[in-house]
C-alpha cells in the first residue's frame, strides 16, 4: 500500500476538498486528483463520491479508516523511538456519537485529554441505536452506541445509562392531558421526535400501554429539541442531565412524574488503535459513570 496516496484521500476527506487538501499536503491541486486516481486504479473501484464537500465510498472509508490506525500506532512509534521534529504532529481520531450525548458530558469527559495529549476530533453525530454502523463500514474509530455487540476487531465498553424522561410545558399539558394520560391524548398531542431512528417517545407509550401512532415534529438537533420543547411545540424525550434548568424552574414538567426511559450507553473502539485511542477509553471509564449519575 502506498501510504502517499492514503494520505491524499485522508486530506481530501479531512480538509473538505481538493484545493484545501492541496494546500495541506504542498502540493498542486492536479497532484492530490492524480493521487486519488492512482489509488482507485490500484483497489479497483471508487474511494471518492465527487460531492461537495467529497464523500468517501464504502472502499473509501475503509482506507480511511486503516489509515487513521496507521497514524496511531505510528504515533506510538515516535513516543518509543527517537524521531525528528518533522514526524511529530497532532492526532485526529474520527468518532461518532449520539447527539445528546455531545449536548451533555462528552466535552467535560474527553477536554482533559485533548489539551494533554494534543488530540483532534472530527465528531460524526447519529442517533444512539445506529451509530455503530459506522464502526462496522469502517469509517471511525470509536462510537458511542446503545449496542453492547462489538463488530469484529472492536472492543465494547459500558459507560453507563442516561436517563431520558418525558417533558412538555405546563400549558401544553393542561390543553393535551386535562383527564390523564390515556390513548386518546397521546393520539391528538404532537411529539417532538429526533429523527426517523429515534424510538425513545415509541418506547415510552409501549411501556405506559399505548402502542399506537401519534403526530409528531422530526428534529435533527439536540439544543433545537429542547427549544422546541420550551416554546410549548409539542412533548418530547429528553436527556435529564439537559433539562435541569427547566425542570428545576418548573417550565418543563415531567408527563408522567417517575417514569422515563434508560438508555444504556457503550463505547466501542478498535483493539489495535494503539496507546492513544485505550488511553481515551480509560478516560472514558474514568470519567462517564459519575456526569451520567450527577
């Protein structure tokens, strides 16, 4: 495998075009497209969808992410063999995680270790039951999920469990649920869903009894949710480490007071990732069950 090419596609992903990954690299912009096509040639299909900004295929991602493991164990070389100034250089690690999970603790669990160890991260956000597909195609190195099945070559770690609970302003629940929470209330009162993976608000009536449809809003976005939530737009499943301002000021209130729903959080990660990526799960596990718990 010629490593020069690797790096071509990794600056093209990572800079957010030719030009940019040019200018990263040294070199002119025919040069990096010349390199990406020198690499197709030699694997036999596309590393590339010629979107904007560019996107990897399904080969592409999996180079990716062999070289991301590539620059972390030769990250461990230069701590254990004496280099020149010219090889050291910041780390970048690919992660994907749910997005309430970014909302709330990861940024206290993993800023003591990036100022320390000079670490970057590119932070992919997907819905906690799905992220693991992108360990699976290859394309991060580590993922937080509600899955406890690693994929192959990957180890599994439990964080712990965030507790999401039922919410909606006082208003809202005056106009939706005067009588209680029965079958016909949920049917009429709009829902906020995060997106079309998101299952928490399904699970959450299947547990209370009701199984049936109910309309909802899809929203892509964490710090949205909320706000949607606070203008009174509809009832939604919330983190409570998110919300407790609302709750504390009683501008949210709990649905149904007691009752939520425990999302179990796992981190998965690469074993051969070297001594950075098992130093960033030790963070993890140091870390996580006490901001989950607090």
């Amino acid at each position: 495998m010629d490593y020069k090419l690797l790096l071509a596609l990794t600056a093209v992903i990572e800079q957010g075009g030719f030009e940019r990954a040019a200018v990263a690299l040294g070199l002119s912009q025919s040069a990096v497209s010349q390199r990406i096509k020198l690499l197709e040639s030699r694997v036999g299909a596309p590393v590339l969808l010629r979107t904007a900004p560019p996107a990897p295929t399904p080969v592409g991602q999996r180079l990716l992410n062999h070289m991301q493991q590539v620059r972390l164990l030769e990250r461990d070389l230069q701590e254990d063999v004496p280099m020149d100034e010219d090889g050291a250089g910041q780390t970048r690690l690919r992660i994907a995680l749910n997005a309430d999970s970014l909302a709330t603790w990861w940024a206290e669990a993993v800023a003591p270790l990036c100022e320390q160890q000079g670490l970057l991260l590119d932070l992919l956000t997907d819905d906690q039951d799905v992220g693991l597909r992108r360990m699976r195609s290859g394309e991060v190195a580590g993922c937080v999920c509600a899955s406890p099945i690693p994929v192959a070559g990957a180890r599994s770690l439990k964080l712990g469990d965030m507790r999401y609970l039922a919410v909606a302003r006082a208003d809202l629940l005056r106009r939706y649920f005067p009588t209680g929470w029965h079958a016909q209330a949920w049917s009429h009162a709009p829902a906020i869903v995060f997106g079309p993976d998101d299952q928490l608000q399904h699970r959450f009536l299947a547990a209370g009894g009701y199984p049936g449809d109910f309309p909802y809003h899809l929203c892509p976005s964490s710090e949205g949710f909320v706000r949607m939530l606070r203008a009174g737009m509809g009832w939604g499943m919330v983190p409570a480490l998110q919300i407790t301002a609302e709750l504390e000021s009683g501008l949210l209130r709990e649905i149904v007071p007691g009752q939520g729903v425990e999302v179990p959080l796992y981190w998965h990660y690469w074993r051969n990732g070297g001594r950075l990526l098992e130093q960033l799960t030790r963070q993890l596990e140091r870390t996580v069950p006490g901001l989950l718990a607090s």
